[in-house]
C-alpha cells in the first residue's frame, strides 16, 4: 500500500491526534525518510494551519490516510471531510478512493461507517490497545511506510526490547528500573520529570512520551507531570530554573552514543574568535561533553538525573525504545496505584465542545 501511494503522490497527508499522530510524526522527525513530503493535519482546529497545508498541496498529488480509532474524534473528522472533499473535486470520486486509506477500529465507529461505505482500504487498530500505546500498530505504522521508514526494522526492534525487558528480576530489567526509579523521586517531591535530549529530531519522540506518560499517569489527583526539553537550546532559557529553582524537578536524559551525521570544526587563520583550540573536533564531540558538564551541574545543584543511553538514531533502536517507554509507562501507572490504560478526564472536555457547538 505504501508503495502504491509513494508512486502516486508527491505529497502525503496523515491526519489524526494523540495517540494516532504523534507516535508517526516521531518516527519521521527522528528517522531519516524519503519522499513523499508528510503534512500532518487533524491535530488541532487552526484554520490558518489547515489552511496553509491546503496552499502547499492543492498543486501537487497527494494522498490521505485518516487516521482515528474511535472514528469520532472532532478534529480528525474535520480535517478529513476537508482532505477529501479536495480528493474528490481533483481526481473525482473513483480515483480519490485510491488515494485514500483508513485507519480505524475493525468493528465499530463513524470512520469505519465511511470506509466501508466509499470503498477506502483498510487497516485496523486492534480493539485492546489504546491510542497512545499504538505506535506498534497501523495507527502510525501506516503512515511510517509512506514516509519510507523501514517498519519492519522498527518492529525488530520492538520485538528485541520484548524480549529484553521481560525479566521480571528487577535489577536485570532497565525498564522496570527506570518505572520504579521514576517512582522513588515522585515519593520524594520530585514532581516534574523533564525528558531531555541532546538531537532536535527527538522533539516529537519527546512529545509522543509526554502524551503516553501524562495521560497514563495523570488521574486521580495523581502522576509525575512530563516536561520537555532541548539542550543545549534550553539551556539558554530553562538552565538556571534548573540549577537553582524549584527543587522538584528530575531529568531523564535520551542520550544517543553515535548519531548519524557530523560536521567538523574548520580552523580559520586569524582565529578572532579564539575557537581555534576546537578546529579538528566535531560537533558532536562538543555535544557530548556538554551533556557530561551540563549532567555534573545539575547533579551538584540536586537535579536527580536518569540516563538511558541508546546506541544510535535508526529504525531499530526507535522500535526498542517505543516498546521500552511503553512497558516503563504501564509499570509506573500501577506502581502509583492508577489505570495506566485509561483516559477518563479527556472525555470531560470533548463533551464541552460538542454542548457548546451545539451538536
Ligand atoms: O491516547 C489516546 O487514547 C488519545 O490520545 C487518542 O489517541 C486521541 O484522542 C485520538 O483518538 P482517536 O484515534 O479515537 O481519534
């Protein structure tokens, strides 16, 4: 399927939220991926951002894939009403069919109604796994193969931390450490656990993270809240609050031994910015020993730190730590003593938009 719509379109359009979004954008910010180009809409109710997706495609061929297990969920159905209704006056109806593919619940809901009715391909999300622990699933497996991710590099991956962390001695097993770790600086006020990373494409990993644990863990007056952040970015910004502010922050540190791509330091000449001691080094020589004087800092000034090293930036090593994350999360939801599967207070506002659209 990927392959049939990578041949047809110069451009691709993945729509969906939470759960059924962030987990594909970030494989795709993290991973090196081919053409198409990927838009990401139904993931909020800007007009001007819809707009100025529509601007970018409208002359290109595209195809859609919609993405929502509920099949109900208002931003998503709004986006793909818009998306097709496009499809539809450009290729006509019988060719928008095969430009479009669902991804939905296989036995119940709006966006299967419609699936099945005009005839788009589709791919289930399996009944008993909830939107953010689905990545491993067609909710973001779909949209990964368009990009030209190799998914099944990532599910080797997967399949690797399975096996790794299914010990369930816990000093043998770094994911049930990291859950019990993250619990012991709860209990003791650490209340705000910040993910750190050191390589920009990690941002939407780090977003993906923060919707699994924050929706897992925040309930019954409960849970550590997920903050982001990027360094050495945010250290111009955020460092001295973590130096010296508030003392219930912890960090957990991504911290990738070899990324894939580096630039040296040339050597100028007249060296007036007296940077000549580093010509010859790489940049991510330099990164690497500010995470090491960043992590000394912190710890002087009591920010308790979790490392978790991975060895490299590539499809494997994105399966193992979407599985790793996964299991961490439902282990720290009952260590804590709540449902790490559900998410009842999401529902309290989208019953308030429906009351006040007047549905
Ligand atoms: O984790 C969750 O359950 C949510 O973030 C959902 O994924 C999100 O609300 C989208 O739901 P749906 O896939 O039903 O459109």
């Amino acid at each position: 399927t990927a392959d049939k719509l990578r041949s047809c379109s110069q451009t691709f359009v993945s729509i969906g939220i939470g759960g059924s979004y962030l987990g594909s954008r970030a494989a795709i910010e993290m991973l090196p991926s081919a053409s198409p180009e990927i838009y990401f809409a139904g993931n909020n109710i800007s007009g001007t951002y819809l707009k100025s997706i529509i601007d970018n495609i409208e002359n290109k061929d595209f195809s859609v894939c919609v993405i929502s297990k509920s099949g109900t969920t208002l931003e998503t159905a709004l986006a793909f009403r818009v998306f097709r209704e496009i499809l539809e006056k450009k290729y006509g109806k019988t060719e928008a069919r095969n430009r479009i593919i669902a991804v939905t619940d296989s036995s119940k809901g709006a966006l299967l109604d419609i699936a099945k009715k005009e005839g788009y391909e589709i791919f289930e999300i399996p009944g008993n796994i909830g939107g953010r622990y689905s990545v491993l699933t067609p909710a973001a497996l779909v949209t990964m193969a368009v990009a030209g991710i190799d998914i099944r590099k990532v599910l080797k991956g997967a399949e690797e931390a399975y096996h790794a962390y299914n010990n369930p001695d816990l000093v043998q097993n770094d994911c049930y450490m990291y859950s019990v770790l993250r619990n012991i600086l709860y209990k003791k006020g650490k209340y705000i656990e910040t993910l750190v990373n050191y390589e920009p494409c990690m941002e939407y990993f780090g977003k993906w993270w923060q919707q699994l644990f924050g929706e897992s863990e925040g309930k019954d007056g409960k849970g550590i809240y997920p903050a982001l952040l990027q360094f050495s970015t945010d250290l111009h910004s955020m460092g001295q609050y973590l130096q010296e502010g508030t003392r219930n922050v912890f960090e957990t540190i991504i911290k990738i031994d070899n990324p894939p791509e580096d630039v040296i330091i040339p050597y100028i000449e007249d060296d007036l910015d007296g940077l000549n001691y580093l010509a010859g080094k790489t940049f991510n020589y330099i990164n690497k020993e500010a995470y090491e004087g960043v992590k000394e800092a912190h710890e002087e000034g009591g920010t308790p730190i979790i490392s978790i090293e991975i060895p490299s930036i590539d499809e494997h090593c994105f399966g193992h730590l979407v599985y790793f994350m996964e299991k961490a999360c439902a282990a720290s939801g009952y260590l804590l003593g709540v449902n790490p599967f559900d998410q009842p207070g999401v529902e309290l506002y989208k019953k308030n938009i429906y009351r006040l659209l007047k549905r």
